[in-house]
C-alpha cells in the first residue's frame, strides 16, 4: 500500500485548527452557559497548552535551519533585497519566538501549578 508522505507544514496547521476548536467549544453561550464545568478541565487544558508551547522551540529552531541551508546551497532568491539578510531576519526572528515560547511555557506551568490544587463545590 503506497502511503503519500505527509506535509510537515500539516501538522502546525492542524495544531492551529485544533486551537480553533477549542476556543469556539470553550466560548460560554447561553446553550453552553459553563464549557469548562470543572476545574480539572482547566487544568488539563493548561497542561496540554503547556505541551504545546514547550514543543514549540523545537520547530523554530528547525524551520530556521532549513532556511539557512537552502541560502547555504544558493537556492534561495528574494523578490527585493538581499537573500541573506532576508534569512537572517527570519532566523531572527525565529529565535525571538523560541525565547517567547519558553516564557509562555514557564508562565503556563505557573497556571497549571495554581490550579491544581481546586476543586468543585458548584452543585451536581
């Protein structure tokens, strides 16, 4: 059975769409008045926010080498201005989301800590 390979870019696009998901299931209507009833809901949705904010860097830092070696390899060109300084930037750039990430996921386990000592006491 042949298996077409799977466009990395896929999996960020999933991620998003699935943040997209979420954030419309979580959206308190008068339908849905509590969409997170419990407190363990949130704490495990901030662990899984958690997750993905580590795992971030990784990508970054792997987007950012692929740039450099396609300029390595001069197979890259720009519509104006110079290649280099384009992929410098990006990498730049790149490596600024990577430390905001950390920040995120040091922030985020911050939030994961405080609610994981709550509880429900609302009525059943």
């Amino acid at each position: 059975m042949d298996s077409k390979p799977v466009d990395p870019v896929q999996h960020p696009q999933d991620a998003a769409e699935s943040l997209r998901k979420f954030n419309h299931a979580t959206y308190a209507t008068t339908h849905n008045p509590r969409p997170l009833p419990y407190p363990g809901e949130a704490y495990r949705a901030i662990a899984a926010y958690t997750a993905l904010a580590y795992r971030m860097p990784q990508g970054f830092e792997h987007i950012g080498n692929a740039l450099d070696t396609l300029a390595e390899a001069g197979h890259l060109t720009a519509d104006h201005g110079d290649v280099d300084h384009h992929v410098n930037a990006a990498i730049a750039a790149l490596n600024e989301a990577d430390e905001l990430a950390r920040s995120l996921a040091a922030v985020l386990e911050r939030a994961h800590s405080a609610t994981g000592v709550l509880g429900y006491s609302g009525p059943q």
